[in-house]
C-alpha cells in the first residue's frame, strides 16, 4: 500500500506544475505547454485507470473490462470533444478537421499500435505465437463489426449528425448491457490477482477501497477538466511554432499521451499471464471510441454552436474516415477466429507504419495525401475480402459459434445465481 499511495503522490506532482500554470494564467510557450499539460493528462489518466481497474472485484467481469477501457480513455474524449466544441464556436475554422483528426488518429493506434503490442509482449514473455480469446469475447467481435458498418453510413451521408449519436449510443449501450451480464471477477474461472497498483486497493475493506477508488476519479476529473483545454491549444499553436504540421501532431503526438495509461494496464495484463484480457480491453477501447466518441462529437459541435449541428466530414476526412472503417473491417476478420496471432499483429502494425510514413511524406500535398489514404483504405478492404472469400463461411461459423457459446455461458452463470429450491 505504501508504493500504491508512493505512486499516487508521484502521479499529483506530475500534475501539479500544469494546475499550477491554469491557476495563474501563465503561459511560458506553446512547446512547455504541451509538455507540461500532456504530463497532467497523461498522470490523470494513470489515476483514473486505477480506480477503475480496482472495480473488478465488485462489478461483472465483462463489464468491468468495458468502463475500464471506457475510463481510462477520457483524456482522449476531453481533447476531442473540446476540438469538436469550438468547432461549433467558428464553424469555418480548422477545429472541425482537428476534431476528425483526433478521433481517426486515436482509432487508427489502437488498432494499428496497441493490438500488435499486446501479441508481441505475450511473445516475448511465453514465445506463443498468438493470444487465444474466449468464447464470450464474441460479443465484443460482434459489436466492434455492427459500429465498423454503420460506419460506411456516415461515409454515405458526408457527416456526423445527432442521428448517428443515437444510433452508436445505441450501439454502445447493447454492448455494456451484453456484457455486463457475463459473471463478477470473483466467480469467474480464471481469477487472478489484479496485475498492477491497484492489486494494493483489494487488500482494504470495501468501504476504503470505494473511497480510494472515488477520490482518485473526482482528482482525475479535476485535472482532465483543468488540462484539457490548454493541451489542445498549445498542440495546435506548437505545430505552427515548430513548422510541424499541427493536423498531423494532433491525430498522431495527442492520441498517444490521451491512451498511454489505458495501454500500460493491457500491458500488465498481458505480464502477468492474462494476455487475452489485456487484448481484450484494446477491443474494448476500441469499440467505445469507435461509437461513442464518434458519436458524441456532434453533440459537444451543438453545444458549442448554441444550436443542432452536424460535424461535415470534407475530402481529407472521409478518406480519413474510410481508412479507419477499412482497416477496422480487416482487424475484425483477423480476430473472427477468436484469437490474434503474431503474423496478423505483424500485419496491421505494417500497414499502419506505412499510412503514417506517407502521411508525414505527403504532408504539404493534399491531394497525394487524400490519393494514398483512399490506396491504403482499399487494401485493407481488399485484404478483408480476400480473407472473406477464402474462408468466409468458416469464419462466420467460428463468430456463430462464439456467440452460441457466450450466451449458454451467460445462462449457466444465471442459473447458478438462482438460489436452490
């Protein structure tokens, strides 16, 4: 407990030259800025991945691996929606391209970056070559590909509107229902101990640990609120400072401070033996984000224009957004099987390095920047199809089947709820 609290203090000093910063109002220059902000978000997001991760022993294992993710990830959704939200305060700004750039580029990472990692480090830590998922992660395969094709529609329609919300909120509140029917942690049949700081919370009474865990949220919160808004600004006035393309900062440098501690907790999973749970909550993360997020981004637009409005997606977006849908499509192929393995993770790590390289290498050249994003969507299309085609039916069958076995999981773990007649 004395390291846990150790790291606690270590997480608020990291914090506390940013909130010191807001409180006075001073600015030294948008490069400190960003490095001092990105620090307090990244250290809020630590916290709160704590707090959330100690919940596994009272909430229900499937669900508890959706609000960790959903959690853990709320940095990114501050950035965001505070990009999406002045977007609605200067429609003719470049918030609203910052916004989509945001929400693509974090989308993109995660399946690009954190899945391939969760597989290499359970290579390099068993040299087993894939990372096995159970039957009931069918559920989140499920969900993950009913997003990936609603997806298409928004491509269809050229926006993001308040409709769309409703439908992916939709989207996300069935997966959370789904799931948070599957057995509490403590009953399920590969319990073990939880791999990081939070293991320390477990070992209190209930009561302490609730407020451990609700002290460490509302400390988070406040400093997500404090940093947010500051660390999107010096993002964007840094790129110009720097000569860097500030649209390219922004959907690749801000997504990794915003999902480094969601990443780092699938990591320890992965280390302590639980690799299929670290992945896991990489497709957890990815499926909030990629409904959600997505969807929430015209509400935060309205709010700011003091009015209904819709996020349009241009040119550069919807080739953007199509990459993301593509390569989304292509991840769930992979994983259909129940498992990732370290060819695949080889796969989507390569394509994605190749989509950044030439982001950078086209980068003052829109028009061969929008040619390469459309180039590379269509091969993560082609790719899924060709695996669609080679083993189409027995890929639906393996998702079939993981679906049948998740829901009798689910009535097995009712009926064994049932007090005995």
């Amino acid at each position: 407990m004395r390291r846990f609290v150790l790291l606690v203090l270590m997480t608020l000093l990291a914090a506390a030259p940013a909130l010191g910063l807001r409180l006075s109002g001073w600015r030294p220059d948008p490069v400190t800025d960003a490095l001092l902000f990105g620090v307090a978000v990244l250290a809020a997001g630590f916290m709160l991945s704590w707090g959330a991760e100690a919940a596994e022993k009272h909430i229900s294992q499937g669900l508890i691996v959706a609000l960790v993710a959903l959690v853990t990830v709320m940095p990114e959704y501050a950035v965001d929606l505070y990009y999406a939200y002045r977007a609605g305060q200067a429609p003719q700004s470049d918030y609203i391209h910052y916004a989509a750039a945001n929400m693509t580029g974090a989308n993109r990472l995660l399946v690009g970056v954190a899945w391939p990692l969760m597989v290499a480090v359970h290579w390099l830590r068993t040299r087993q070559r894939s990372i096995e998922l159970s039957p009931v992660n069918a559920v989140e395969i499920a969900f993950l590909l009913l997003g990936s094709l609603y997806a298409f529609v928004i491509l269809l329609k050229g926006s993001i509107s308040a409709v769309d919300f409703a439908v992916l909120f939709a989207i996300f509140a069935g997966y959370l229902y789904r799931v948070g029917q599957l057995p509490k942690a403590d009953e399920a049949e590969d319990e073990e101990e939880e791999p990081g700081p939070a293991a320390a919370l477990n070992k209190l009474q209930p009561a302490a640990q609730w407020a451990w865990m609700g002290g460490l949220t509302v400390v988070a919160f406040v400093i997500i609120a404090a940093s947010a808004e500051p660390f999107a600004e010096a993002m964007v006035e840094s790129g110009r400072l720097l000569g860097i393309d500030e649209f390219l900062l922004i959907q690749w440098l801000a997504p990794l401070a915003s999902e480094a501690p969601a990443v780092t907790i699938a990591v320890l999973f992965v280390l302590a033996g639980r690799a299929a749970s670290g992945l896991t909550a990489m497709i957890s993360d990815k499926i909030n984000q990629w409904t959600l997020l997505v969807g929430m981004l015209p509400l935060a637009m309205s709010l700011g224009a003091g009015e209904l409005a819709s996020l349009p997606l241009d040119a550069r977006q919807r080739e953007e957004f199509l990459l993301t849908a593509a390569q989304s499509l292509f991840a769930i192929m992979l994983l259909v099987r129940l498992r990732l393995s370290l060819l695949s993770a080889g796969l989507l790590f390569g394509i994605f390095a190749i989509q950044v390289g030439l982001a950078f290498h086209f980068r003052d050249d829109e028009a061969a920047t929008i040619r390469s994003l459309t180039t590379l969507a269509w091969i993560y299309l082609g790719l899924a199809a060709v695996l669609l085609s080679l083993s189409g039916r027995q890929l639906l069958a393996s998702l079939r089947d993981g679906l049948l076995r998740s829901h009798r999981r689910l009535e097995a773990a009712h009926e064994a709820r049932r007090p005995a007649e």
